[in-house]
C-alpha cells in the first residue's frame, strides 16, 4: 500500500499519514479515516503529519479528498502538517482554502520532521500554559 498511517509515538499524540509513489485519492481518503478514527479514540489532543518526503506523484483528483479531510476532521485534532509537500499539494490547498475552513486554522507546512516536532512542542507548551493560566 502506498498510505501507510500509524503512530509516531508511545504517547500516542502524533500520527504520521505516510505516502509514497504511487498513491491514489482512495488510499489517501481511506488514509485520513484511519488516523482520524486512531486520534478520536485519544483522550488527548492528536495531530496529524502528512508526511510526503517520498512522493512527487500528485494524483489528478486530490480535492475529492476534502470533504473526508474536513468533515470527519475528530474534535481533538491538534496540528494537520504537511511534511516535504510537493509544490502542486500546496497550490490545490492554498486553492481549496474557502472549502477547507476547519483544516486550514490547524494547517503548516513545513520542509523537515525536525520543523514539525518544533511545530507540536510550541503548540503543546501553548495548550498547557493556556491550562495553567486561562484567560
């Protein structure tokens, strides 16, 4: 299978969505279920990481995907982040922007894991200071 999807982690906070070419808009959809499916089940915030750094392949029909992406998107998910993104990938988002409300506060993109991790860690030190002194 080119969408493979499992977690990063023991604590079971970061999912990787991983794609490699080829891959199809089918295994992408089926890709997002499962890792939405895997984060609803946390009690926890999740975030989710697109990680394409072996992939070029763009398929024609991406934005069939984006009803999946925003509709079933779990009420914990913390970041959506694209890793390494192919060019056209953040051309048809930046596109699809007005259709995506929900995914697009929650998404980055970023060129590196090391970004993403970055990324997660400020985004967490952010929720847990917000706990500790609410506004």
């Amino acid at each position: 299978m080119s969408v493979t999807v499992y977690w990063d982690n023991p604590q079971q906070n970061i999912i990787i969505h991983a794609f490699k070419d080829p891959w199809t808009v089918d295994e992408h959809v089926a890709g997002l279920r499962t890792a939405y499916k895997m984060a609803a089940a946390q009690p926890h915030t999740v975030h989710v990481i697109a990680d394409m750094r072996q992939t070029v392949c763009i398929p024609t029909q991406l934005m069939l995907a984006f009803p999946t992406a925003e509709q079933q998107l779990p009420s914990n998910a913390g970041l959506l982040v694209i890793v390494d993104a192919p060019e056209p990938i953040q051309a048809i988002v930046d596109t699809a922007k007005r259709f995506l409300p929900r995914v697009i506060k929650k998404l980055h993109f970023v060129d590196t894991f090391d970004e993403m991790y970055r990324l997660v860690r400020d985004f967490e030190a952010a929720q847990a200071a917000q706990r500790r002194f609410p506004a």
